[in-house]
C-alpha cells in the first residue's frame, strides 16, 4: 500500500487528533488527511510536531458532505494499540527543579464549573465542582509545587506545550485531551475519572465503565485514581512520592500491569486476576471489524506495549 488516505469528516478534539495521528503514523506509510470541519487540531499538530510532508499530508476540503459510516471510522479506542507520538522536545528524563503541577479543571468554559453531579452524560461526566478542584490546589501548594491553570480556551496549544514542557512537575485533572499531550511529552499524569453512570443507565458493571479510561490512556507515566477522593487522602509528600514513581514509568494502567494477558488473534485480554477482575473474562478496547482490519492490514504490533502475550 502506497499511501493511506482517510477523511476527517466530523468534529475532533485534541486527544482524538493526537490518537488518530499517532495510529495513522505508526503504520510507517504516508498518510493524505482530508478534514471537512473546521474543528480539530490536526493542522496544528503536524506544524508543532515536525512532521514532515512526505509522511503527513493534510488538506481542507469543506464541500465534503459528512457521509462516512460511523462503523468505518477509526476512533479513539484504535489508537490503544500504537505509541503516542512524540514531540521533538519529549521529557526522556526528568527535568530537576520545576516548579509547578498544571492542574486541568474545566474545558475552556467557566460554565463547566456550573453543573448538576447528578448529570451522568457524556461529557459531563467528566468534572468536578470548583470545590474540589479548590481542594486538590490546597494539596499541590502543601506539597511545595506552585499551581498553573491551563484552562483557558485563549492558551494555544504551542503556548499548552511550552507552559508544560518548562515549568511543570506533571499534570492533574480530568480526563481529556491535555492529558494525552502530555503523554506526548512523557510528562507523569493523574487522572480524575470519570463520575460513574447509574446502573439503570449503563449496561455493565461501573468498574468495567471505569476501564474506559485505561483503554483510552495506555501510557507508564500515568495515574488514573480510582475515585475522585483518592488523591484528597494523600499526604503532601505522598503526592512528591506518586509522581516520582511515575518517572520511573510506575503507573497504574490496568492494561501494562500483567494482570491480563493478550490474545493477538482477537485483540482482547485474558483475566489472570480472578479475585479483582470478577465479572468478565475478557477485556480489552471496543473496537469495530473497520478497525480490527485496520491494525491487521496495516501490520501494526499489537503485542508490543503489554508484558504478557497469547
């Protein structure tokens, strides 16, 4: 195959964009991106990224109707598994001596602080009150880091990338795209999950809803608690401690942990841990037969991130 082409024809966010381009990238063909709207940040990362033309390709064509088949795109559980792209000034080591923790709280939108907890929708889902992010300030400023908010929809994402690279420790906050630039930069995250939906409206058991997250962050320097009031119980030096393990690639991803076992025939997980994983015998991401074909045609190593295999 000489080239991918695929077409863009939906609204993308910035880890969507970051997970697309780190899937199309890691098949070690030319990719021709074509976007109909205007929102995403595809363009951009390409610029801050060096990604050069002859790999990345990416053009605007707005007269395109959004036709394409829900079941032919690939979505963000594709991404699971391939690397996360690197920017050209990714931490390898840890930088001594900076300052700060960013501390994600709202999506661009003041308003987000401003919502019912009973809300269980998506996105909703996904944050907290300014209570509690009052209180996680309190533990970051106890623990001897400075707080830096990068919620502002006026912070570009080359400002974003500069702000993180030179001043700050690790990120915290909630679930969402910030974290997976940071993953780009090999920057330790904590992640605040997600509030769980009531089982009269999801399906499954919450703590299998809670594994969305590790399937969608399949990264060593993270940390994703378990609940919201996790982190709160940290002494100050305990959270100085956390991050420091997450340097040394110590996080907490269910998925790189070598509780489950991969089978790369089907791309899903084998329960080694009965008396923790109790109600299904087999994990791994939701991924359509468009994906599945995807990572199979295009000779993508399944086995490559995980410790045991099939």
């Amino acid at each position: 195959m000489d080239r991918i082409d695929y077409l863009v024809d939906s609204p993308m966010g910035l880890g969507s964009s970051i997970s697309l381009l780190s899937l199309l990238l890691d098949t070690k063909v030319p990719v021709k991106l074509t976007y109909s709207t205007k929102l995403h940040a595809l363009t951009e990362i390409k610029k801050l990224f060096q990604i050069p033309d002859e790999v990345l390709e990416i053009t605007e064509d707005f007269s395109i109707q959004s036709e394409t088949d829900s079941n032919k795109r690939l979505g963000d559980y594709c991404k699971f598994f391939s690397p996360y792209i690197k920017h050209h000034e990714f931490r390898r080591f840890r930088q001594s001596g900076l300052p700060c923790i960013a501390l994600v709280c709202v999506n661009g939108n003041l308003e987000d602080w401003n919502f019912s907890l009973d809300n269980h929708t998506f996105p909703f889902n996904k944050f907290y009150p300014k209570a509690y992010w009052l209180k996680l300030m309190n533990l970051i400023l106890d623990s001897g880091y400075e707080v830096m908010t990068i919620n502002s929809e006026d912070i570009s994402l080359n400002q974003k990338i500069n702000i993180l690279s030179e001043y700050c420790d690790a990120v915290i906050g909630y679930e969402g795209g910030l974290h997976h630039l940071s993953h780009c930069l090999n920057i330790p995250s904590i992640i605040v999950p997600w509030r769980m939906f009531p089982l009269t409206e999801w399906p499954t058991p919450p703590e299998h809803f809670q594994y969305t997250i590790h399937q969608l962050h399949i990264d060593k320097r993270t940390w994703i608690l378990d609940s919201s009031d996790e982190l709160l119980n940290y002494a100050p030096n305990g959270l100085r401690l956390l991050i420091d393990s997450l340097y040394d690639n110590r996080g907490n991803n269910m998925y790189l942990s070598g509780k489950l076992q991969l089978d790369t025939s089907t791309m899903e997980f084998m329960n080694h841990d009965q008396s923790k994983y109790t109600n299904y015998d087999h994990y791994g991401p939701y991924l359509s037969d468009f994906e599945k074909n995807f990572i199979k045609n295009h000779g993508i190593n399944v086995a490559r991130q995980f410790v045991r295999q099939k």
